[in-house]
C-alpha cells in the first residue's frame, strides 16, 4: 500500500499552505481510495458556493484519475440547515448516479465567515 499527500497542480489550490487537498491510498492492485479535504467556495448564495465546491471536487478528482461517480462517501456542512434543499437541487445536478453514503451536518460557522457550505468526499478508483 502507498499513501500519497499532495496538491494536483490542475485543480484549485488550498487556501492554506498547512493541509493537503488529496490523500491517495493506493493498493497492490491499482485501486485506490482518495479521501478530498473539505472544498469551500466563493459566491453569494448557498447555490454559487455548491456549484463552485463540486466543481473543485471535480477538478481534483479528475486529477487522480477519478470522477463524480466515483464518490463512495460525502460529508456536508451547512450553516442553515434549513437551506437543505438547495443544496441539494445543485448536489443532485452533479452526483447524478446512483447517491454515495452521506451524512449532513449544521455548524454554527465555517473557518472562512463568508462560507456557507464545506463538503468533503472519499471515492474509490479502480485500476487503469
């Protein structure tokens, strides 16, 4: 098994030198799991800052060789809780497959004032 921590060069930076954005556990046989840091977002409604997380989970996905579909595990957190629902009309425009394992939390505040919404996945690849 190797484990690998870094920062795709192709997808958002972090916002701090002082975390890594992928961690890469590979096995023996090619598959690998990636566990993504929590993604935040710029924007003005709970809905921007949705489409700009996924968008970033995408973009480091794609830079392991995976994709949305294979997202096995999603965690949110939401500062409203009561704007459930739209977070999910943009989630559901992106996971479009058959829905990963998920839990939702609400958090009083995120570690940027301005965020709303901070989501981190685990996803499962297979060999290429």
């Amino acid at each position: 098994m190797q484990i690998t921590l870094g920062n795709p060069a192709s997808a958002p930076q972090p916002l701090s030198p002082y975390y890594s954005q992928v961690a890469r556990i590979e096995h023996a046989d090619g598959c690998a799991l990636l566990f993504l840091s929590g993604q935040i977002a710029e924007g003005a409604t709970l809905a921007e800052q949705t489409r700009g997380v996924f968008e970033a989970i995408d973009a480091l996905l794609k830079a392991h060789g995976a994709s949305l579909a294979d997202v096995v595990n999603i965690r949110t957190y939401l500062t409203d809780i009561g704007k459930l629902d739209e977070y999910g009309t943009v989630r559901r425009q992106f996971l479009t497959g058959t829905p990963p394992t998920s839990m939702t939390f609400e958090v009083p505040r995120l570690f940027r004032p301005e965020a709303q919404v901070e989501v981190e996945v685990v996803a499962a690849v297979r060999p290429s």
